[in-house]
C-alpha cells in the first residue's frame, strides 16, 4: 500500500512551492496519504482550509414538507436531510447565488430531489429520487427516519453547490497534516539487532549489513494508519521532524473524488495568491 504512485509539483503565487507524493490509501474510509516536501506548516494549513472551506459541493438547501407526522419534527428532518452527502458535478451546476431566490434559479444552480414513504420502515437516503442521476447521496444506507404504521413522509428538496465557509454541510471532507518523522538508530546501543526488530510493536525495522534499518515500505503503511512515534532520552532511537517534509492526510467524505478536491483546492489557493499579488501592486 505504500507506494509512491504519482508526484505533482503545484505552482502557487508564480513559483514552485510544493511536491506532493502519495504513499498510501485507506481502503474503508477513502482517506488518502501525502508526503509533501519543500514547503511549511503556514502553506499546509492555508491548502486545508482551501480543501474545507473553499471546495463547492452539492447539499440540501431548501425542503417543503408535504407530509410528515413522523417521530421528528420538519425543522429536525430539514437539518438531518442536509448533512446527506451527495455526488457532485462541478461541471454542470454553478454555485448558487445568494441574491436568487430559489423558486427563480435557473436549472444550472439548483437540483430537485423528492421523498415519498409510508411505514412502517425505516427511510434510507437511497429513496431519495433526484432529478439528475449524476447527483445522489453517497451513501444509500444512511438512515432518515423510522416511520411506525400509519405515519407518512413527503417532501420536495432543492440542493444547491455551496461551499464549506458559507456551511459545514457543504465541506468535501476533513484534512490535517504533522512533520515527516525521521529516525535514527544508536547502533552504540542496539546490540543485538534481531532482537531489536523482533520486539519493535510497530515493526517498522528491519536488518540489513548486520544493522538495524528503518523498512521504508513498513514505516509508510505505519504513517498511512496515522501511527504515532515516541522516542525516550538515551534510548535506541531518536525522532526529530523534519523542518520541510510532511505527511498530509485527506479523509473525503465522498461528494468528489480526492483528485478533484485537491485540485479545486489548489486552483482556488492559487486564485487568492494572484488577487493578492494584485492587490500590493495596485496598492504601491
């Protein structure tokens, strides 16, 4: 798993700031794994919060109740329904402007959605019925409601693209990064170099010359599972971060591809730059 696939290096602000390396992938949560070199924890962060708060992605804006005599309430159900994360086309929708009301956006800023649901059953994201079949929750089995015998759900929803700084609902996933941990071996201390690799809890050394050598693969599968690492004083090893390499995690949540938060990530980071640039020389 944790193999170098592909680098890129991104220009930012008219120079090359940063190389990305990816070294591993969760399996379950979708979670993609970065080692970034030449860079801070300045530009990290301004790239995590571009991916949170700037990356638009489809949600729930607006639900008509026309039935619902549920165990919830419509204003509890409205909020429930707008956390749903649903698959985004970002090169067919338009982010929705504010000063239009819904009921007058055009098709390119709005997509509706229809629920319809006896009980007794419970009501799954999957039964929601949406307009276009390129946008629909990313997980079916995400539960709505329960509905006992006799009660009733129906509603009509428009979905909108929003970003992540305008509401938490429309956030594409989570991200966060630490300095790339680089180990070194007291070999002084180390004198019986099987034993040493044999009791390791994490198992990330192997021998190699008769010495103790930390396995590249093994000790980037441990950075993929977000492993932790811990030296004592006068130990057998020693742990300094690395003042320009990181590891960076990003977790989506399944409205875009990582590929494409990344990239949307990067291209609005860059837009903010060159407004800025502009922004001093208009200035002096």
């Amino acid at each position: 798993m944790a193999v170098a696939e592909r680098k890129a290096v991104r220009e930012v602000g008219g120079c090359s700031m940063v190389g990305f390396v990816k070294i591993g992938k969760d399996s379950i949560t979708g979670r993609v794994v970065f080692k970034v070199s030449k860079t801070s924890p300045a530009f990290l962060n301004a790239l995590r919060r571009s991916i949170m708060e700037n990356v638009p992605t489809m949600a729930i804006e607006m639900v008509e109740f026309r039935k619902n005599n549920s165990i919830l309430y419509d204003e509890f159900l409205a909020h429930r329904l707008g956390l749903i994360p649903l698959s985004t086309d970002l090169k067919s929708y338009k982010e929705w402007d504010k000063k239009t009301s819904l009921d007058d956006a055009p098709a390119s800023m709005t997509l509706h959605l229809t629920l319809k649901a006896k009980g007794p059953r419970t009501v799954f994201a999957k039964d929601l019925k949406s307009k276009d079949p390129a946008v629909k929750p990313v997980y079916g089995d995400m539960p709505i409601v329960s509905l006992l015998d006799g009660q009733e759900l129906e509603f009509d929803a428009v979905a909108v693209l929003g970003r992540g700084s305008d509401h938490s609902k429309f956030c594409p996933g989570r991200s966060w990064y630490r300095h790339y941990p680089n180990i070194k071996i007291n070999d002084k201390i180390v004198d019986n170099p099987d034993s040493f690799v044999d009791s390791s809890p994490l198992k990330i050394f192997r021998v190699s010359g008769g010495r103790v050598v930390v396995d590249k693969e093994k000790f980037e599968d441990a950075l993929v599972d977000n492993a932790s690492f811990e030296s004592v004083d006068g130990g057998p090893i020693s742990i300094e971060d690395s003042p320009d390499e990181f590891i960076f995690h990003y977790e989506p949540w399944g409205q875009l591809s990582p590929k494409e938060s990344l990239e949307t990530a990067f291209e609005n980071l860059a837009n903010d730059f060159e407004n800025l640039q502009s922004s001093i020389k208009d200035a002096s």
